[in-house]
C-alpha cells in the first residue's frame, strides 16, 4: 500500500495504556491507590504527534537508553461514532458496534512505540514519549483482512537477539472492542491510527536500546519495521 516512499500516518495516532494482562495484572493493585482509587473502566489513551512519526530504516536520535514498544497500529478507513444505536438491546447493540467498529479498519501496521523508561504508566509526559522520531512505522500497511488480530505475535529483535514476543492473544481488550469502547466516547476519523497498546516482560520492565542499536519488529504476514538509533547531538 505504499507508493515508493514508506509509510506515514496521515492522521492522528492513539497509543493505548494498560491492554495488556500481564502489565494490567502487575498493576492491579495500585490501581485502587490516590489518585484514582479504582481500575480504569473505559481506555486509557495518549497522543503521538507528528513530530515524533518516523519511518522504516530511520536512525532514531536518542540521548541514553530507550524502552522499545512493538506494537500493531489499526488504520481507520471510515468514522467510528459514538452515536447510541436506537431499536436493539444493549447487548445486541454492543455486539454490533464491535463488528462495525472492526470493519472499518482498513490495514494493520508494524509499529515501534519508543519512549523514555519511566515510573508512572498512568500519565504519560510528552517528554517521554513524544520526542522526536518516537513513533517508528512499518513501510507498508497490511490489508485488515490478512490479519488474524486475535492470535498474532509480534517479535522484537535488537542486534538480531529475540528481546520480547508480544502477544495479542493476552490484549485486555482485544481490537474489536478497542474500537467499540474508544468509539464510545470519541470519534476516530479516516487516516487515524489505533495503537492497540505495548506489553512489559514479565518482571514489569521493557527491552532496552541505546544509541547504534539496530531494532527490527516483525510479525507473520505483515511487512517488518527496521530501524537503528543513532546518538543525539549535544
């Protein structure tokens, strides 16, 4: 689905927090702590800007040790609204937003979500996620319909070692009710894009690189994301 240059987002880009078990799991009981007191009920989203979209082969700027994100981006191809279906039952209406709300995602795309090691999941700072180049894509995207989103896995190399495989059978909310439960409270326009979250290793951390790293993430059937970092000017 590329036309000589690598892909690009064309729109807004969603991360996701928390869509993982076994992170969820492992924060679980500081959930119910100040300031929030309970588990988070609807999605828990931030923000990609432009300035940190990259693409396929770039040589990301970093100052010290980055986490990787291996994740799958949803591109949107028509509006997810959040407009009540009148007429049918509840459960009936939730079935069928999933289903409207996966049809309309057009292509799957590799992505590398990088970000700055941090302590707190709950609120992001722009400046541990959004620096720029912070948000490497895959150089094409593949067609929704080749994808089997329930079962597959996603590899993390760095230097040619196998650092995480991600496993989108262990999604909190798997892609279908992403869609639905996001579209519930906001809409998702044409070109958008739905990161469906990055998971931990199992002690609660993430695979590190550094400056002269080289990062591939790749998964079956999908076209795979290479990159490097490269030392960041003083």
């Amino acid at each position: 689905m590329t036309l000589g240059a690598p892909w690009l987002p064309r729109g807004t880009v969603y991360g996701t927090l928390l869509n993982f078990r076994c992170e969820w799991d492992l924060w679980a009981p500081k959930m119910a702590e100040a300031p929030y007191q309970a588990a988070p009920k609807a999605p828990v989203l931030y923000v990609k800007t432009a300035n940190t979209f990259a693409p396929h082969g770039a040589a990301v700027p970093v100052a010290g040790e980055v986490e990787l994100g291996a994740t799958l981006g949803l591109v949107i191809g028509g509006f997810e609204s959040n407009e009540a279906v009148e007429g049918v039952s509840q459960a009936q209406s939730a079935i069928n937003h999933e289903v409207d709300a996966l049809a309309r995602v057009t292509g799957c795309v590799l992505i590398d979500d990088l970000s700055l090691p941090h302590a707190s999941y709950y609120r992001p700072a722009i400046r541990w996620r959004n620096r720029d180049g912070f948000l490497v894509c895959a150089p094409a995207v593949t067609p929704a319909h080749e994808v089997d989103l329930k079962t597959l896995t996603i590899e993390a190399r760095v230097n040619g070692v196998r650092v995480q495989t991600v496993d989108l059978s262990t999604l909190v909310r798997d892609a279908a009710t992403l869609l639905a439960d996001v579209g519930a409270f906001m809409t998702l326009q044409p070109g958008d894009v739905l990161l469906l979250g990055t998971d931990c290793l199992p002690d609660g951390t993430r695979p590190h690189a550094k400056a002269g790293d080289h990062v591939e993430i790749s998964a079956p059937g999908l076209t795979a994301l290479v990159h490097t970092l490269a030392r960041e000017a003083a």
